[in-house]
C-alpha cells in the first residue's frame, strides 16, 4: 500500500513539474509596460499577417519539442532519487563508497556486542586506502583488517576485549591500481601481502560496473577474484538493485555468492533492506535476510533480522550506530539468537 502511494506521489510530482515547465516556457516571466506595448504590437502584425489572404502560416510545435519538455523533469527525478541512493551509501559507508572513491579513505570501527552470554564482546575493524604520491590518483596503498567480503555481518568474531579484538585480527597490506573503465566496467588489480609471522601473500582482481535499469531502478555488479598463498583460489560476486521510493526511503535487494578453493561449496546470501533517512545527522536502515552454502545442496544456514540506527556524532567523520539483532542459526534449530551492538566508526576521507 505504502509503494503505491509513493508511487502515486511521484507521478504526482512528475506532472506537476511537466505543467510548470510547459506554463514558463510559453510564458517566459512578467512584462513590462513597454515591453507589453511592443509585444502587443508585434502580435497585432503576427495577425494581420495570418489574415485571410495572407501567404504566410504559423509554425507548428514539432513532437520533438513536446518529448524534450516532458523528458526533462523525468530526468531530473529520475537523478534526484539516485542521488537519494548515493547519499544514503555514503552516509553508511557503505563499501562500495571506499571502493569507488577516487582519494583517499580510511574507515575505522569499534563494537560492544551484548548477547545473553555473562559479558559483552568486542569486535573491530579497519580499512583503507590512501593514494600514493605523484601517481595522478591511480596507485593506493590498501590495508585492511580481512580482505574476506562473504558473510562479514553475519560471522564477525567477538573477544573478551578490545585489545584482543585487535591483536586477534588478520591484517593485510597491498598496492592496488586503476586499470581504466571498459564499456562501462571498472577494474582494480591489487598484490599485497598478510602481516604475520606467516607470509601469506594475494593477488586479486576486482571488476564492478553501475546499471541504470529504468527511472526507478538501478542495479550494482562487483566480482573479485583472488588468489591467496593459504587458501588457493577464491571468488566473490555481489549484485545490489536499489529502488527509492521517495526523498527518505530507499529499497534494496542485495544477492551474493561466494566460493573458495579451500571449502570448494559457494556461500550465498540474499538481504532486503529498507533505509529511512530521519534528518541531516541520523538515518536508520531495516533489514532481513537469509544465508546458506550449497553443501551437499543449497540449504538456509541462519536467518536474520536487524536494524541500523547511525547518528552524525561529529563533522562528517564520527558515527554512532545501534544495532539489534536476531539470528536464527540452524546449528540451534533455527533458536532465536538476540544481540545489540554498539558501534564507533570514523571515516576519513581526502
């Protein structure tokens, strides 16, 4: 019901903007009393010319220039919703902004899980990539706590505290490049190596491209395949269609897959998402979602509903987010799991 009244306003907007556009351009503003006089005169001409007996005729309004005037304000809703998608991202952080952002960025969290155990857990977090001098923007440094995509919301490890959420993480470092764009494709190719006592080095190679299905719906593909000293080979695919519904809410559909050499099955996932945005400094985003493996045959390993609460703390680069959860894993057959998750997060960007 919700959809079609949004729908409705749309349309709404839609017409009213294609009968303002038509009324100012028959009508280009307020005259003066000169200029009333002269334009009186010159329609008083313009008739005497048309008259009975005269050779001349009035021009007629092609059908292109009807289509121009009716195409404009689609256009202009069409990229104002986009954009409404774009912003909702970004204030998010979403990690296709970082993968997309042509400067540098680092992105840094900090989270305090409660859960029905004694004492809550901590988790963290960080990545960027900050571009290297004198490489016109096409050479970064990238660093990050797991380069692993699948299954991040769903299987982070908790510690007992945060140092050892820090110590206990796996961290990476690489130098990733622009390859260029090719018929609308983007390509990334980055050689890096794990921090560890243990080398363990990667190569990977990310391609994503943008889809502007139609005015309402847009559709995002990102694949990435690598190659780890530890795990062989790996590939992940994500694909994201985002329909907004107006200036404040946006829907999303978001299907990924995920395969190792190491497991040798595919992990998939397919979240709904519906993001609401409450002001300038604070937004909320309500979701819920489904994973499995396809081991020995497709099959649902847990299920999850949750919300993102973030509030603006400071400037454009401190974020508070509260996240209750529920996750019914199969290992507990499919037993209710609640948890609520405090979250820091700073985002640096230049």
């Amino acid at each position: 019901m919700q959809l079609r009244i949004h729908s409705a306003h749309v349309q709404a907007a839609r017409w009213l903007i294609c009968s303002i556009v038509i009324v100012f351009s028959l009508n280009p503003g307020p005259l003066t009393a000169q200029q009333s006089d002269a334009s009186n005169t010159k329609n008083s001409s313009r008739l005497q010319s048309s008259a009975p007996g005269a050779d001349r005729e009035l021009p007629a309004l092609g059908s292109e220039a009807i289509f121009s005037l009716l195409d404009q304000p689609q256009q202009f809703i069409s990229a104002g919703l986009h954009g409404v998608t774009k912003s909702m991202d970004e204030f998010f952080s979403d990690e296709k902004v970082a993968y997309e952002s042509n400067g540098s960025y680092i992105r840094m969290t900090g989270d305090m899980v409660f859960s029905k155990l004694e004492s809550p857990g901590f988790a963290g977090d960080i990545k960027g990539r900050v571009v290297l001098p004198n490489t016109q923007k096409k050479l970064k440094l990238v660093f990050e706590s797991d380069p692993a995509e699948a299954r991040e919301e769903l299987e982070r490890p908790i510690d007992n505290n945060p140092l050892d959420a820090a110590q206990d993480k796996s961290y990476f470092a690489g130098i990733e490049t622009l390859w260029g764009e090719f018929t609308y494709w983007k390509f990334r190719p980055s050689v890096g190596l794990k921090l560890s006592s243990r080398l363990d080095s990667f190569v990977r190679l990310r391609a994503n491209r943008d889809y502007d299905i139609n005015d309402k719906w847009k559709a995002y593909l990102r694949n990435t395949l690598s190659w780890f000293d530890s795990r062989g080979l790996g590939f992940d695919s994500s694909l994201e269609f985002d329909h907004p519904l107006n200036q404040t809410l946006t829907f999303r559909s978001a299907l990924s897959a995920s395969w190792t050499e190491e497991n040798e099955f595919w992990e998939l996932s397919q979240l709904f998402s519906l993001a609401q945005t409450l002001g300038e400094r604070q937004a909320i985003i309500y979701q819920t979602g489904v994973y499995g493996i396809s081991e020995p045959r497709v099959f649902a390993t847990d299920y999850l509903v949750q919300a993102r609460y973030r509030r603006q703390l400071r400037s454009d680069y401190l974020f508070l987010e509260l996240i209750p959860k529920i996750q019914y894993p199969r290992s507990d057959d499919f037993s209710p799991f609640y948890s609520f998750t405090v979250r820091l997060e700073m985002v640096f960007k230049g």
